[in-house]
C-alpha cells in the first residue's frame, strides 16, 4: 500500500508560474498510466495548455475557475471534477479572487 501525504509533498514551479506537487506518477513513482498531483493556481493566473499519454480527472478544491479543453470552456467550482482522456489538450484558469 502506497500512501502519501499533499502536506508533506514537495512543490516545483512549472513553467507557468504554478506550483505543482506529484503525488503520484512517472516523476514521483515512475507510474505511466496515471498521475495525482496537486496544482495551486492563483487569480488571474493559468496552466500553460498540454495534453498527456495517460487519463486526467482534475478536481477543483477551492474557488472557481474555467477549464479550457480542445477548444471548449466551462466554469468550474469548488466539488467538480472534470474527466480529461488521454491526448486531449486542455488547461485551466482561475477566474476566482480567492487565495489558494
């Protein structure tokens, strides 16, 4: 059993200026079908767009933003999760005012 803690993970910022820690995945356990990472995302601010070899859920934790997903945007909030397949580009943007 692989258990890991968001709190004790450490955070590297991306070339985006968001931080992100890797809980799970190829840099953090050398997983190629899955990866649970945790970005935080300030107002105003926004993932660069990229797509992947392996299935994404993002879950938004706190505020509201707009996922941006091959060519489309939907609002988000605080509870949602979106579902993203493989290869599919996509980013999100924190369209909140409220600090992560």
């Amino acid at each position: 059993m692989h258990i890991k803690s968001i709190q004790k993970s450490n955070y590297f910022t991306a070339i985006d200026g968001c931080q992100i820690a890797e809980l799970f995945g190829l840099k953090a356990s050398n997983l190629k079908e899955v990866s649970l990472a945790y970005a935080i995302v300030k107002p105003g601010q926004k993932t660069q767009g990229h797509g992947h070899n392996f299935a994404e859920i993002c879950t938004l934790v706190k505020g509201k933003g707009i996922m941006h997903l091959n060519g489309e945007s939907s609002e988000i909030k605080a509870g949602e999760s979106v579902l993203i397949d493989k290869q599919n580009k996509h980013f999100i943007e924190n369209s909140g005012k409220e600090k992560p």
